[in-house]
C-alpha cells in the first residue's frame, strides 16, 4: 500500500548532475530566505515603532521597500522550487497533494500579505500608526513557515502517508519531532537577518554623527536575539532527529553543514553585538555575510537530512542522469544577470556614498 503511494522518479531522469541540483537549490533558498528576512524584519520594526514620529522619512523608505522585498522572496522560491522538483519531485508533491488545502492556503496568505504591505506604505505616507499591520504581516510570515516546514516533514515521512490521508488535505502534518523546533529555527533565522537589515537600513539614511542610537540599537537587538534562537533550536532540532538520521548525519562527511552553520550563526551574532557597541556600519556587513553562510549551510544541511530520512525508500545516486546543458545554461545566464539588475536597481535607489563615509569602515 505504501509503495503505491511513492511515485516513481521521472522516467526522463535528472536534466542534470545530482550534485549541481542541490549546490542551486541550497543556494537559491538561502536567497528566497534572505529576502523574507528582510520582509519579517520590517515587520517587526513595525510593531516597534521604528520610524515612529521623529523617525518617519526611515519608516517611509522601509514600508515602500517591503512590498518588493516580498516578491523578490517569492520570486526567488521558484528557483528551489524547480531543484526540489528535479531532486525530489516524488515525494515534495505527493506530500502537496497529502496536505492540499493546507498547501493552497499559503496563496492566500501570500495575496493577503502583499495587500497588508502595501496598505502599511500608504498609511506610513499618511503618518498612520502601522503597528497592528506589522502583528498581522508577521503572523501571516509565521504562518507561511509553518506550512512549508509540515509540508517539508511530511515529504520525509512517506510511512505515515497512508493513515494521513485520511485528513483529506485539511490538517496540517503534526507528525514529525523535529516540526515544531524546525519551524523555530527558521522564524529565528528571518528575524536575525530581519533585525540585521533594519539596523543597516536605517544606519545608513542617516548621516555621521547623528545616527539614532534606538531605531539602530532595537532592531540590532533582534538580531542578536534570533541568532541565539538558531542555536537553541537548532540544537533542539538535532535531539528530535530519528537515531538512524542523526547516526548517519554525524557519521558522513556531510555533518559539516552543521558545524559550518554553528560558526556562522556564532560569528553573527559576536559581530552583532559587536556592532551595538560601536554602530559601525562594516561590522554589520560582516555580520550580514555570516548570517548569509549560516542560511547556505541551513539548506544544504536540509537536504542531507531529507535525503538520509528518505533512505530507506530513495536513492537519489539511482536516478539516471540526461544532461540538458542547454536549458542549464539559460537558468544560469539569466540567473546571473537577474542579480547583476538588483545590485544595479540598489545602487541606483541608495548609491554607494556610505560606503565612502568614515564610519563605514571603522570596525
Ligand atoms: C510564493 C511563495 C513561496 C515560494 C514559491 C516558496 C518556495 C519554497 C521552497 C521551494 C522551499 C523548499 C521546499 C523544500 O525543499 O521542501 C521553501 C522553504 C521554506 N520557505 Fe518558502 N516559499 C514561499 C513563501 C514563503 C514564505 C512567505 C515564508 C515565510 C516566512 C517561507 C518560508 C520558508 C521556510 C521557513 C522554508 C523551510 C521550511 C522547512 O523545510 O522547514 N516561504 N520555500
């Protein structure tokens, strides 16, 4: 009964190298998740009441950024969406179609969100109070997480298919120990990078020597808050894994994911607290890349971990591979020159002048 549940792999097999499918995918989805940490740590300024009053040209600026912050986020979801079809399309949409009105309602959360973002623009150029918004913007955010990490368990867990259908679609997937500090784990992560990206962004509209100590010292605070997060629920996470998954993880070369994304979230959250000292803009750079290698690391390690979940019943090395270089290259050009466009779209809205100021670089 179980194996009827399991489709086959596509029969066309992999259009690419395994490996190549998994280094985009971990790549993509750390870019996915740095633009929703962004789009939370807005949010959570919000609720703050960063910007409040005297603070309103940085509130203007940040609630016209967040609508775009968003769909960039969705944007770049489809990238690893397309990898997890390649690598895992088996299991990742039987799992869509066990959960199905669960799944669907992430659309509507996603609708609803952008609305939410652009209402809290308009009312942010109205001097309107946008707190209430930023509680339902992050609710909804926490919400999306929190379906796609049942989704995510659930596609791991192919044993409990048969007896979850019985829900017909319309519960989420509670089954999974490692769920709950999963979830965590990633609302700590959007908010570290979320809090992070608030402190540069209003750091850096404000000129030397009058930067506003709160409105860049709260969101800094958050960050350092969501990096301790990470390690707390990561390591929770790491105790709820089955023994077979954690013997395999620790005993594979693999197991420095983990250690890399130790360093990296460790490294974050020093350079954070660093730079609430100092408010100095290169320390929070630094930490912005740290936190960037500790999402990449939290990707790959993902996949390791659903792979070795799924051993029992998928080999990934099994599947035949018939190279199409020529639709790789497309993705990749276009890929490279999609990000080239962002970069040149920032430098043209926010210039590079910071980076010539003499607190730039003081570390
Ligand atoms: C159109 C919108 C979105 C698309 C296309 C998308 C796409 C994806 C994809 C493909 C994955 C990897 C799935 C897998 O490998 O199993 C993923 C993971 C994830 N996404 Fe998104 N996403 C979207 C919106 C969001 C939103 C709004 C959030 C909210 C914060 C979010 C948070 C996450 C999280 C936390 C994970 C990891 C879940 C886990 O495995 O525990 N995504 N997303």
């Amino acid at each position: 009964m179980l194996a009827n549940l399991i489709p086959s792999y596509d029969m066309l097999g992999s259009p690419m190298p395994a490996i190549l499918a998994q280094f985009l995918m971990a790549l993509t989805l750390a870019a996915h998740w740095a633009f929703l940490a962004m789009t939370m740590g807005g949010a959570a300024a919000y609720v703050m009441g960063q910007g409040s009053e005297d603070e309103t040209p940085v509130r203007a600026k940040l609630s016209a950024f967040l609508p775009y912050s968003l769909s960039m986020a969705m944007t770049l979801g489809i990238a690893p969406l397309l990898f997890v079809q390649v690598l895992y399309g088996n299991f990742f949409y039987t799992a869509n179609i066990l959960v199905g009105y669960v799944w669907l309602g992430l659309l509507a959360l996603m609708v609803v969100n952008l609305y939410l973002l652009f209402w809290s623009w308009l009312r942010s150029r109205q001097g309107k109070s946008i707190r209430g918004l930023g509680v339902l913007i992050l609710i909804l955010l926490a919400a999306s997480a929190f379906i796609l990490a049942t989704n995510g368990t659930l596609a791991q867990n192919p044993q409990d298919w048969e007896t979850f259908r019985a829900n017909s679609g319309v519960t989420p997937y509670y089954g999974d120990a490692t769920l709950v500090p999963r979830w965590l784990f990633a609302l700590s992560a959007l908010l570290a990078g979320g809090g992070l990206f608030v402190a540069l962004f209003t750091r850096l509209q404000t000129p030397d020597g009058e930067a506003p100590m709160r409105p860049v010292s709260r969101p800094l605070g958050v960050s350092i808050a969501g990096c301790i997060g990470t390690l707390v629920f990561g390591l929770w996470g790491s105790l709820a894994l089955p023994e077979s998954v954690r013997t395999g993880l620790f005993g594979s070369l693999e197991s420095i994911f983990v250690y890399v994304a130790i360093l990296a979230f460790a490294a974050a959250l020093v350079l954070g607290y660093t730079a609430l000292k100092s408010m100095a803009i290169k320390r929070m750079l630094l930490s912005a890349i740290a936190l960037f290698v500790g999402l990449f690391a939290t990707a790959a390690l993902r996949d390791t971990l659903r792979r070795l979940a799924l051993a029992e019943y998928f080999d990934l090395s099994s599947v035949p591979v018939h190279s199409q270089w020529s639709s790789f290259t497309l993705f990749a050009v276009i890929l490279v020159l999609g990000l080239g466009l962002i970069g040149y779209i920032v430098v043209l809205s926010y210039g590079t002048d910071w980076a010539k100021r003499p607190n730039a670089s003081t570390v």
